[in-house]
C-alpha cells in the first residue's frame, strides 16, 4: 500500500464525540514513551503528522486521521499508570476503553511493545483485556534500530511465553522502527489485506 494522503480529520474526548463512523478504523496504542507519534509518522511517511513529544503522555485526545479518503488511523492516548481491570480501570483512558470496545468500524488494534524492555505488567495485562473483550489486536514491537537483532528476538519470545501463561495465543506481530522505517511495508500490507477480507468486530449493544 502506497500512502498518497495523509490528513488529520478531528480529536474527541469520548466515544460519543468521534466522528461519523464511515471508514475503516486502525487504532494505535502503547505505554507512555513507547514511540507511537514516531511510528505513525513513519508510516505516513509525514514527519509532522502526529506530534512527537519528549515528555511521555502529551496525546490527550483520540485523534482520526484520513488516510487515501479510505480508511482512518486513530492515535489513542497511551497507558502507563495502574493496571487495566475488567470493572475498575484506574489510570486507563475510560473514553479509550469505550472506543475500543464499542467502535464499530474499528478493523483492528495496534499494541505497541518496546522492543528493548522485558514484558511489562502494564502491557500484558492490556493485552489481557483485549483479549478477554474478544477484540481484533496485532503487536508492534517499536526502537528495534536500538538495541542487535538477538535482543529483539529474545524480547519477543519472553512475551510470547509471558502470554501463553495467560492462556492468550500470541497475535499478528511486527517488529519495527520509526528511524530505519523497518516494519513499515509490512504494516501497510497487513492494513491493506485487512481492509479487503474484513468487517469490523460485531459489538452487541453497541
């Protein structure tokens, strides 16, 4: 897939004031720090497109972006204090937990791991919870350009291990970087095979 427009569209605080849902919807989430402003730049291939920040935290807002006039890439807040629950979820987004849930046209999540860490509580217990809402996910394992090629494949295997322990079977995964554009291509080409074979998850209630 070639990217040939990238446009921010809009920010909602909560479920209720996202826009319309008419295109296809791929969120990005992660720990606070994690590189997604990065990622998504890359992948847009426009440097400016998600605001990068040294301070961990700066996205606020659900922000929709337009990608082609096709489908929308939504950067969500990142998570990063206290652990995910499935009734009480203290320190995670309650507006990104009801987006996440509820968002009809959402294809599919993006949970963005640091390659250069070992599991962390915070991540695997989010992807828990994906898990047990039976929503669609893939792994984006981010910064592998900082750390050799056997560091990323170890730290891989520990997670992928650390969810088989939680009964969870390890999802689509990629490895990249927003320096080298690693991984780029082959998100894309998943983004594009998931808008031709997919609907988006059935939410009752919803």
């Amino acid at each position: 897939m070639k990217i040939n427009s990238a446009i921010f569209h809009t920010s909602a605080a909560d479920l209720k004031s996202c826009p319309r849902a008419d295109l296809p919807e791929f969120a990005f989430i992660g720990r606070s720090n994690v590189g997604k402003s990065s990622l998504i730049n890359s992948l847009s291939e426009k440097r400016e497109l998600a605001k990068v920040s040294v301070t961990p935290g700066k996205t606020q807002l659900i922000n929709f972006f337009t990608m082609n006039s096709k489908w929308s890439l939504v950067d969500l807040p990142g998570y990063g204090y206290a652990a995910v629950g499935h009734h009480k979820r203290d320190g995670f987004n309650q507006a990104v937990s009801e987006y996440l849930s509820k968002r009809k046209n959402l294809y599919c999540i993006f949970a963005l791991i640091d390659s250069r860490l070992d599991p962390q509580p915070i991540d695997l217990q989010f992807i828990a919870w994906l898990a047990t809402e039976s929503l669609p996910f893939a792994l984006v394992f981010t910064k592998i350009d900082k750390q050799s090629t056997s560091h990323t494949e170890n730290t891989v295997r520990k997670f992928e291990q650390q969810l088989k322990l939680g009964g969870i079977e390890m999802p689509e995964i990629f490895i990249s970087s927003a320096k080298t554009n690693k991984g780029r291509a082959e998100l894309l080409t998943f983004i594009n095979e998931t808008l031709k074979k997919n609907k988006p998850h059935a939410v009752s209630g919803g």
